[in-house]
C-alpha cells in the first residue's frame, strides 16, 4: 500500500471539503493505493451526526463520492464530474467508535465515463454504505486546463 500525494495542495484558494487539508471544514481526507483499490481512514466528529451518534447519511455520500473522484485522477488517469450516484445505506455508521474506512475502484470505462464502486466500512469491517457511481470524463487535455488536473505521475512521491 502507498500513501497518495495531494498535488492540488500547490494551487492558490484550494479549499476542497473533501481533501484539503487547509479547509478546517472539511474531512482531510488522505488517500493511500492498494492493488486495485484506493483507500482512505477517517474519523468521524460528533458534529457531523444525524440522529444520536450516528454518521449523517449526506457525509458518508460525500466521502463516497470524493473516494470515487481520486479513483478517476488515478485509475482514469483523468478529471471528470459526478454523473450519476446511488447510494445504499445498509447499516448505521457511528461517529463514537473511531476510525472508519472508506474504499473505491474503477470497475470499467467508456469513451465517456468511469464507473466506480465505493463503500464505508465501519470500525469492525463491516459494509455500512455502498455506491455505485458513474463520472463524466474530461480528456485529459480539457481535465489539465479547466479543472487543474496535474497529470497522473503528479499523485505519486519520488
């Protein structure tokens, strides 16, 4: 497993809710590579709650989602845009317990888009929520001028 980089760190004004870890907002998200499947740590804050120490649906969306986004800069090799995502809360993920593990790989693309399965296992490994998300894909070219894709080999240490 290989811990991944975050070249958009280097950008002015970048304030990512799901990665950056200068928006003290946001979820921080680190993201490491291992085979197939990217692979991310997190642990939940009670403020992030719906019902009593339960992690909000809408933030383990979001972190599904931005999973899935570093799949396509690093699997795809490419920028895109969240097409389509369906979601499957299958258990309660609770905020008290520690650490929660968020995981995603490309299951296939076309000329337009990524597909991407990622899910939430909670504190014990257990699937909490899964989702099935297809990304528009930008060619590489239009990814580097309009949405600061830095280029594959730009994620990964020396």
């Amino acid at each position: 497993m290989k811990k991944l980089r975050n070249p958009f760190t280097e950008l002015s004004d970048y304030y990512c809710f799901g990665c950056s870890p200068d928006n003290s907002n946001g979820l921080q998200l680190e993201f490491y590579e291992d085979g197939e499947y990217l692979l991310s740590e997190w642990e939940p804050e009670t403020y992030l709650q719906g019902y009593g120490n339960v992690l909000h649906g809408g933030i383990q969306t979001t972190l599904l989602d931005e999973i899935a986004s570093w799949v396509v800069y690093v699997k795809a090799k490419t920028g895109g845009v969240t097409a389509n995502l369906e979601v499957k809360f299958k258990k309660a993920v609770y905020v008290n317990k520690g650490k929660i593990k968020v995981r995603a790989k490309l299951t296939k693309t076309d000329q337009r888009f990524a597909y991407i399965f990622s899910e939430l296992l909670d504190q014990d490994g257990h699937v909490c929520s899964e989702a099935e998300l297809r990304y528009f894909l930008f060619p590489e070219k239009t990814a580097r001028e309009k949405l600061f894709y830095p280029g594959h080999e730009a994620f990964y240490y020396d």
